[in-house]
C-alpha cells in the first residue's frame, strides 16, 4: 500500500511537473512569436496601450472635462488602472477566437492538450500586465512618496487576487471562444463586437458615479467590472463595489471557468471535423 502510494504520488509529481514544462516553454514561444522581428521587442505591449492611453486621457479629459468625485487621485491614475487590465484581457479574448483555427495541425495531426494553448496566451498575457504595472506602480510610488509606497505595500494580497481573478475571467471566457469558434465561424467577427460593447458597459474610461441609478444594473452584472475594481483597490485605495457582490461573482467566475473547460473537453472530440 505504502509503495503503491509512493508510485502514484511520483507519477502525479512528474506529470505536473511536465504540464509545468510545457506551459512555460509555450509561453516563452507565444512571447517570441508576437514580437517577432521587431527591435522594441516586449516593449510594443507597453507603448500600444500607452498609445491609447494618451487617446482616450486627451478625449475625456481634456476635450470632454470629465471630473471625478474623488480628489486623492488624478482622472490619468483612474484611467490607467481599468484600461490596462482591459486591453490585455480583449486581446487574449480576441487571439482565442482564432486560436484552435490556427492549430489544425494540433487538431489533426498530433496528440496535444489544446487547452494550453489558451493557458499560454494567457500566461503571456499576464507578463505583459505585469510589465505594465510595474511601471505605473513605480509611477504612483515616485508621485506620492513614502507613505504610498507603505500603502500599497500592504495592499500586495489584493493586487495576487486581482490576478488571480483576472486570470480565472480570462481563461473561463477564452476557452469558451476559442471552443466554439471552432463550430461557429462567424464568433470570429462577431467577438471584436462584443467586446466594444463590453468596453464601454464597463467604468474604463468614466466613473460608476457618472451613471444614473437606474443604469447601475449593467455595473451589477458586469463580471469585468469587479476585475477592474480589485485592480484600482491596489493602486488606488478605492472600491466602488460592495464586498457581498464581489464574493458572489468571484464564485460565479469560478463555475464559468470550471464549466467552460468541461464544455472543451466534451466538445474536442469533434473538433477534427469540423476545422
């Protein structure tokens, strides 16, 4: 009994260490792949978001005036909080609706967890995030000084479940996609759509507070909505969601992940066919 604990243990040890593996080495690969030929390099996933950044600072701030309730922070520091984590999770989203499309070859040709491809893209999705976060958390520390830089010190648990819920967000709803594009063609065109629609139902580049109340069901129902708040917690001390609704849609992220990965694993089989 106690040797056939040892070997079923060693096995497990082995095979999550070799699904670690290559999700690391598919990482390193997605990394090199998209910035391919390019001399900036990593450097692109910062300057493209800035680039927008800019955009929509000049439209509603300086053309539109848009003022926030809240004077401890600028409307830049509001802006930049939701927009990043925004850009990155449409562009993972947008990259799984033709991501088993682009792997036929996966699909028809060798034994391979598909799903990984989604984990990687993922997983380099949140290095560029995390690049990106650093350079504004170096930001905020060099603009408030010392008493920021212990604030947010403590914060550091908020900001890995931030992350974690990200994550768990982006993986639920990119599996999903990448899933039944390869049924329905057409989610190829219709998930930039959707997720123009989904940006500006979410407090990105206004705050909640500018809504009227008869609207603020859609924040309500808006799983991004309580990503974006985690994150602005972090950087900014500031939530605008109640903790109840939180717990309750971190819970339902949770199920959606777990429940878009069975509808994968049901459907994969079919996948041959289809592509």
């Amino acid at each position: 009994m106690i040797l056939w604990k040892a070997v079923f243990y060693n096995n497990r040890t082995n095979q999550l260490k070799g699904y670690a593996t290559l999700l690391s080495g598919l990482i390193r690969r997605d990394l090199r792949a998209k910035y391919a030929g390019s001399y900036l390099g990593l450097l692109w996933s910062v300057m493209y978001p800035g680039v927008l950044f800019g955009i929509y600072y000049f439209v509603c701030k300086i053309v539109f005036r848009l003022e926030l309730k809240n004077p401890s922070y600028g409307y830049a520091e509001y802006l930049f909080s939701g927009l990043w984590p925004w850009i990155v999770f449409a562009d993972v989203v947008s990259r799984c609706s033709r991501l088993f499309i682009d792997n036929t070859s996966m699909i028809k040709k060798t034994v391979f967890p598909l799903d990984f491809l989604v984990f990687s893209a993922i997983g380099s999705a949140i290095v560029e995030l995390c690049l990106g976060l650093v350079v504004f958390l170096v930001y905020l520390i060099f603009r408030g000084g010392l008493d920021y830089a212990g604030a947010v010190f403590i914060r550091i648990p908020v900001l890995l479940l931030a992350l974690i819920f990200f994550s768990l967000i982006t993986c639920g709803i990119g599996i999903f996609v990448a899933t039944i594009s390869i049924f329905l063609k057409d989610l190829q065109q219709l998930v930039p759509v959707i997720l123009n629609i989904w940006f500006y139902g979410t407090p990105i580049i206004y705050s909640a507070e500018m809504v009227p109340a008869r609207f603020k069901f859609i924040f309500d129902c808006n799983p991004f909505y309580y990503v974006i708040d985690t994150f602005r917690w972090f950087f900014l001390g500031r939530r605008e969601v109640v903790p109840m609704l939180w717990g309750v849609f971190f819970i339902a992220v949770v199920v959606v992940c777990f429940s878009s990965h069975r509808i994968y694993r049901d459907l994969k089989k079919d996948f041959a066919s289809f592509v």
